[in-house]
C-alpha cells in the first residue's frame, strides 16, 4: 500500500548493524510505501507515529489500478516524487564519497 501523511509525524526509521538508525521525519503531505504501489517491493524501513496522534492515508494498489485516470496521476506523481529522492540521495553519497577520499584534518 502506499500511504500519504494527512496529520501528525512519522519517524522513518532502519535497523543497521543491531542498532535502529532515524532516516527521516515525515509530517502532513508527506508520503511512504510508493515502492509497494510502483514495484511490489516489501517495505524498506519501518515508520513510527511520533508525538501523539498521526493519521495516514492508504491506497491499495488493487483499488488504484481499477481507477485508470486516478492511476494515472498518482504514478505520474510518485515518479516525481521518486526523482526528487534519488537527485538527495546521489547528493548525499557524493558527499560521503568525498569525505572518504579527503585526508583527515592534522
């Protein structure tokens, strides 16, 4: 399913090396699982509701592809969305990249 944040926050959250690692915070207008909707991925990290009451709004893919024109805007903007998450990311390894590669600070 694919969900979008209608209220509240969401800590997205990944366990690495034993130990749960925050990647992000989400609040209202944000969104989650496209990979599920696009891919038929199973999830990738674990949301939380953070600070009280945090309502999401889920879409079943079934239900999405029975509704062509629907379908068709919600791809068109999870591929956007999508974009922008991959153009951070490549920014974020470019720079984990060169810290790598740079000499420690005498």
């Amino acid at each position: 399913s694919f969900y979008v944040v209608l209220s509240g926050e969401f800590a997205v959250e990944r366990r690495s090396n034993g130990e749960v690692v925050e990647l992000a915070r989400l609040a209202a207008g944000s969104c989650f699982g496209e990979m599920a909707l696009v891919a038929h991925h199973t999830r990738s990290a674990t949301l939380r509701a953070v600070g009280g009451d945090a309502v999401a709004l889920r879409f079943y893919r079934d239900h999405v592809d029975a509704m062509p024109e629907v379908a068709s805007l919600l791809y068109r903007n999870i591929a956007r969305i999508l974009a922008e998450r991959l153009e951070v990311s490549s920014e974020m390894l470019a720079d984990l990249v060169r810290q790598h590669r740079e000499p420690p600070e005498p």
